[in-house]
C-alpha cells in the first residue's frame, strides 16, 4: 500500500468511528429506540461504499453530469416542498 492509501484508511475508520460515536451520542440523548442503530450505520456504510466505487469507476463528464442531475432534482424538490407549504400549490 501507498503511503496515501494508508492515510485514506486511517482517516476512513477515524470518521466511521466518530460517525457510530454520534449516533449513539444522540440516539441516547433524545431517548431514541437505539435497537435499530447497528442495522442502519451498517447500511450508512455499505451505500456510501458502494457509491463510492461506483463514482470511482465513471469518468469525469458523466461524474458531474450526475451529480449536477442530483443537484436539480433535489432543488426542485426544495422549492416544491416550500410552495406546497405556503399553500401556493
């Protein structure tokens, strides 16, 4: 392994670590039902994993043009949640 492999390893597991840290840090403070906690951090991580190697495998054009799709979508749902919510729609 590369030195930066290793680096991205070590950073992987430090941010995982904080991530099941937090979420059982507000799961217990709001008196949440933490008994489905494991299910979804594990699904937390597979998706982003399994999003990550299919970024890692698109080239660069397709990258953005999917991500700037997303971006799309996601504001016109904003804005149609906020209209419906004024009653405009």
């Amino acid at each position: 392994m590369t030195y930066h492999a290793v680096q991205k390893s070590r950073i992987s597991r430090r941010v995982l670590s904080a991530e099941f840290l937090e979420i059982h840090r507000l799961g217990c403070q709001r008196g949440c039902q933490t008994s489905c906690q494991p299910q979804l951090q594990t699904f937390g991580f597979v998706g982003g994993w399994g999003g990550a190697v299919i970024a890692n495998r698109m080239s660069g054009p397709s990258l953005r043009l999917a991500f700037g799709a997303f971006l799309v979508c996601l504001g016109c749902s904003l804005i149609y949640g906020a209209l419906s919510r004024l009653g405009w729609v």
